[in-house]
C-alpha cells in the first residue's frame, strides 16, 4: 500500500503567477493559502510569516501556478488492463493495476477524473479515504450497451443473456453491462447506480474497438435512452453517451442526453443542434497512433474517426459548444502515459489559455451535472479560488506561453498537491 503522510495544517505558496483556471492572464506576485484542503486566500500582497507548528512554506519563485489537470473520459480500469487481463487474469490483479495506474495518473497531476466505464467505486472509496494515491473519480460504472453494441464484449457464439445465457467476463466485473428493451435498461442504469455511479454512460452508435459494430449503427431506440435519462434523471444525475454520427447525436439529444461522448463524425448541423440544446461535447483530440488494433476492419475504423477531429473542433468553436475534454485510452497500459500529450494536443485547436481553461474549469462545470451524485460539493474543482479544493500545480515553465510544458510533467511540475495533500515536491 502506497503509504501517504499526513497533510500539514497550512501551506502557503509563495511569489507565484497564478492562473486561476477561469481568467485569461495570471495574477503575479502571488501568495496562495491553502488549509484543510481548500485554497483559503489569494493575495497579491506576501502573507505574513507564519511559525505556527505544521505550516509548510513552498517558494515559488516566479513559478506558474495552475489548478490540478482533469480528464472527463478516463477508463481507469481500462487504462492499466489489456484485454487478456480481462478475459484471463485474476479480478484482484485487475483491480491492483487499476489503483496503481491512479497513483500514476495523479502523479502526472491529473488530479480530477470522470471515469466513463469500469467498477472505479470502490476504488474511488479507498483513495477517498487516504488508502492509496489517486485523482477524485466521478464514476460512471459499468458502460450500458445493447446486445451487438459497442459494449457487448461477449463472444460471437456465446448466447445472449435474454435467451438464457449468462454474462459476459467484462458483465461479471462490471466493466459493461449489456441491456436490451426499456425494462433491462431502466434495471442496468438503477444497478450502476445503486453501485455508486455519479453518471451514466450509455453507447448509443459503433466504436472502433468492438467487434460487431460498424461507425454507422444505431444503438438503442429513443424509448431506450428516454428511459435511461429519466432514471438518472430520478436520482438527480444524467446520461453521457459514446457516439459519432450526426443520426445518433441528434437522437440522442431528442432523448435527453446532456453529454455527448466523442461526436468526431458529427457534420454542421449537428455540431449546431449540440449547441442549441446547451448540451456538451466531450471530445478527444486523437491521432491514429493513439489506439492499435489487431484487424484491419478496426484500424480503418479508428482512422475514420481521427480524420474528423479537426474539423468538429473548429464547428465547437465556431458554435460555442461547451466542449470538455478526455482521452479514452483503453486497452493498452503501455500507452496509457499518453494522457499528458494527448492534454497537451489541445493547443493544435486553441489558444493554450483557453485550453487550460478546458482542462480545468471547463471539465469541472461537466462534472457538476452529476449534482447530488457529485461527492466533491464541498468545494470547487478546477480552479484556484477562496473555498476551492486545494488541487494545484506548480510549474516549472509557463505552459501559458506553451502548453506542452503539460507533456512532460516529470520534468515540469515541481509540485504536485491534491486536496491539502503534497504529492510531488522536487523544490
């Protein structure tokens, strides 16, 4: 067990550029204050010295400091499992990599994460508690699909569950969980909830990781979704949903979907119908050699959907969706550090203050639709303001002036706090 001192009563941070998460300069010159796992103050003017037992001074030294990074599309338990750990290996080696990738994640200060399919409360529960290192977890449990869709890992032979078959390896460790007809959908979102959910993801079109799906398939009827959102709904949450085309987009938005997970083969309109319903887009900015797949018929799939990246970027901007930010790497824990340039990435679409304002406030305004659901009320995320967590970032380089300074943060971030809690200190 990862062993994790005790956070000291105060910290102020001394003589930093403070960017708060939300404006589009820094405040220079900075103390900031942080004490029972808020930020209590920020001063332009030095706080006095204090020698009160369990003070902790940090000097910045002109250094930038940031709020701690979020990713609103993370797989943790995918993330630090390949798909032969799935289908073969112990649950408690799947679980043991997944609380050791967290640590990892939260040392790349990734210190806020919505997890968007996978058994991460329990997880969650523990890092809560001061067991292990970790990031906050919004969870989503497991990924609701329908039978052939793009969570439905079961194998082609075996005998769907609703004509007397059992549930798949991925079902028995609540990875997904495949429902067909308004009843098993209502039942599968009440279960993910009863389990600790936060939001509920539903996949409602093809992927290019499932096998039986191609991008342009419809999953789920209208009926299907508005009963999934009304049940979230219910428990004062919503419904997330992976998809990509405009005909799946739009229905789910008729539906009552307030996230759409993806969206890269969306056309205009649909980017604009998006925006009209004050719904969200979260996205990720891939490249192809971000995922690998074994087949061909997979590998054009993901090809297909990297070459519309760009172009629904610029119709979100165009359109002023709210637009969030995630990675969805999954399947390939060797990769899964690329989280840091993927955040990095952001900048071949906007300007690098605007991106930081994405992968902070913007993604935190996401996770507070999950409303009661959200066990993070007690303060702010994504900022760095009175009352706020104290989740921060200090800096070695200004990534205001270059956002890949977010790619390497083994070099650049000299230190690293979540909740009060001191992660990372080289200085």
């Amino acid at each position: 067990m990862t062993s994790i001192p005790k956070a000291p009563g105060r910290i102020i941070v001394r003589n930093v550029r403070v960017f708060d998460g939300v404006g589009d300069k820094t405040l220079d010159g900075a103390d900031v204050l942080l004490e029972g796992g808020h930020v209590v103050a920020v001063s332009s003017s030095p706080f006095a010295q204090d020698q009160a037992d369990g003070v902790l001074e940090i000097a910045g030294d002109d250094r930038v400091l940031i709020p701690g990074l979020t990713d609103a599309h993370v797989h943790l338990m995918g993330n630090a499992n390949a798909m032969a750990d799935f289908l073969e290996g112990p649950t408690g080696v799947l679980y043991g990599n997944t609380i050791a990738e967290a640590g990892r994640m939260l040392r790349r200060g990734f210190t806020t994460v919505r997890d968007m399919g996978g058994d991460t409360a329990p997880v969650k529960a523990l890092i809560d508690r001061g067991e292990f290192e970790g990031p906050r977890i919004f969870p989503s449990q497991a990924m609701i699909s329908q039978t052939s869709g793009h969570a439905d890992f079961s194998f082609v032979y075996d005998v769907p569950e609703e004509f007397g078959g059992r549930p798949s390896r991925t079902e028995d460790i609540h990875f997904t969980r495949v429902a067909d007809g308004v009843p098993r959908v209502l039942t599968a979102v009440r279960e993910q909830l009863r389990q600790g959910a936060s939001q509920i993801k539903l996949t409602l079109g093809g992927g290019a990781a499932s096998m039986y799906d191609p991008l342009s398939t419809l999953q789920y009827t209208f009926d299907e979704i508005r009963a999934a959102v009304e049940a979230a709904s219910d428990y004062g949450t919503y419904v997330a949903t992976h998809v990509y085309t405009p005909a799946g987009i739009t229905r789910a938005i008729d539906a009552g979907v307030r996230s759409i997970e993806h969206g890269h083969l969306a056309d205009e309109a649909t980017v604009r119908r998006i925006a009209e319903a004050g719904a969200w887009l979260s996205m990720q900015p891939f490249a192809e050699e971000d995922h690998h797949y074994p087949d061909p018929v997979r590998a054009a799939k993901n090809t297909e959907i990297c070459q519309g990246t760009a172009q629904v970027y610029e119709w979100a901007i165009a359109h002023e969706v709210k637009t969030a930010w995630g990675t969805d790497l999954l399947l390939e824990p060797q990769a899964a550090a690329r989280q840091s340039a993927m955040a990095a990435r952001l900048a071949e679409y906007y300007s690098n203050v605007d991106a930081l304002k994405i992968l902070t406030s913007g993604n935190a305004s996401l996770f507070e639709l999950a409303g009661d659901r959200n066990t993070y009320r007690g303060g702010k995320l994504g900022v760095i303001a009175e009352g706020a967590w104290a989740d921060v970032i200090l800096t070695e380089k200004d990534p205001l002036a270059d956002l890949s300074v977010i790619a390497d943060p083994d070099a650049n971030f000299a230190v690293i706090i979540k909740g009060g809690q001191v992660v990372k200190n080289t200085l």
